[in-house]
C-alpha cells in the first residue's frame, strides 16, 4: 500500500467531481435539436472562448450563453430554456456531500477549487446555486482570479484561504493537467474516477470517511 503524508485539508474540483451528468438524455435531446452530436455541443459550450472568458471574469455569464447561444442558433430569447436543458441532467453527488461533511465534523478543512464561470444573472456560485452556500470552509473561482486552472495562482489562492501551506493538502480533480499541476504546486494530487475509488483512497490517508452509502 502506497504511504501518504498526513493530510491536513481536502481541496475538490466542483464540475466533473461533485456535480456530474448522470441523466445524459436531455442533453443528447438537446443537442439533436439543433443539429449536432452531444459531444459537439458540449464542446461549443465548455470549448468556447467565450465560456473562458466568463469563467476568467472577462464577460458576464448571461453575455456568454448569448454568444454560445447565437453560436449554436438557438434563440436568444429562449435562452433560460437552453441553459436550464442543457444541465437538466446533471446532479450533485450526495455522497461526496455527506463526505465533506464528514470531514469538517472531523476537524480536517475543506475548500474547492473550481473554473466554473459565476451564475447566471444572481452571480451565485455553484455550491450556491444547488442551495448548498457554506458546504466549504473557503472556496475559489476562476472568475475571482482571473486565471484558470492549473494556473499555479489558483493553487495558491485557495491555499491561503484555508490558511494552509501546500504539504499535506490534497487536491482532487478530474482533469489530469489540473492534478498535476497541484503536485507542482507542493500538493498532494488525485484524479478522481468515482465516489467509490475516492473514499478508498481517503480511507488509505487516515482521513475520518464516513459510510458511503445512503442512510
């Protein structure tokens, strides 16, 4: 078994760690309605310039689902219907909610780390758009910095939120570029590949992991 260093905090990724696409069928609805595949949507999305730009706070998130929106030739004035179908499949993993819960009742901080652009309109973040503002003892975005990850300030800015050195921390993403960059910055690094393997490897750190399943 691999030996770890103590670990004294727990940084998580938001999209593609806590929040995911578990229902793939309303996007794939979606994209067939305006002619193209699910992975070309989501790549005119996600792959966008504009979709950086928001997520570097260069444009509002409404200017850049308008852009994406025209991009694609879906009405602008529908432009609520877009956004609320595209992620109309997607859920957050109550389980990784129960575990960051789980590890700051066992004294161990927690704070995410994320390139989600802000909220539409209300600016919310995305802990703060599924209702569930306070989840974290700090938490950074992109558009906050003005980099995106594995921009190395992003590593640093939710390091000194947490008011903690990089030794120890661990860091999971789901992005292997943003994990490696993590080791770079001194962190512990881990690529997530389901809830399952994560708490293991939790388990193998020491950290107070509670039972996965649902009450």
């Amino acid at each position: 078994m691999t030996r770890h260093m103590e670990t004294r905090g727990v940084v998580f990724d938001w999209g593609g760690v806590l929040q995911r696409t578990v229902d793939p069928a309303p996007r794939e609805a979606l994209a067939a309605e305006v002619g193209l595949s699910r992975d070309a949507l989501e790549e005119a999305i996600f792959g966008s310039a504009v979709w950086d730009a928001a997520s570097r706070g260069e444009c509002p998130a409404d200017a850049a689902w308008e852009a994406i929106a025209e991009g694609i030739g879906w009405p602008v004035a529908r432009l609520d219907d877009l956004v609320e179908r595209f992620f109309a499949g997607d859920r957050v993993d109550e389980a990784l909610v129960r575990l960051i819960e789980g590890l700051r009742a066992g004294g161990v901080p927690v704070g995410l780390l994320s390139n989600a652009p802000p909220g539409r309109a209300r600016g919310a973040s995305s802990a703060g758009r599924w209702g569930m503002e306070g989840l974290f003892d700090a938490q950074v975005f992109s558009y906050e910095v003005g980099v995106l990850k594995p921009h190395r300030a992003m590593y640093e800015r939710i390091l000194g939120d947490l008011g903690l050195d990089a030794e120890g921390v661990l860091f999971i993403d789901d992005v292997p570029e943003n994990v490696a960059a993590a080791r770079a910055a001194g962190m512990d690094g881990l690529l997530f590949r389901g809830t399952t393997a994560l708490y293991d490897a939790l388990r193998q750190r020491g950290l107070p992991v509670p039972p996965e399943e649902t009450p």
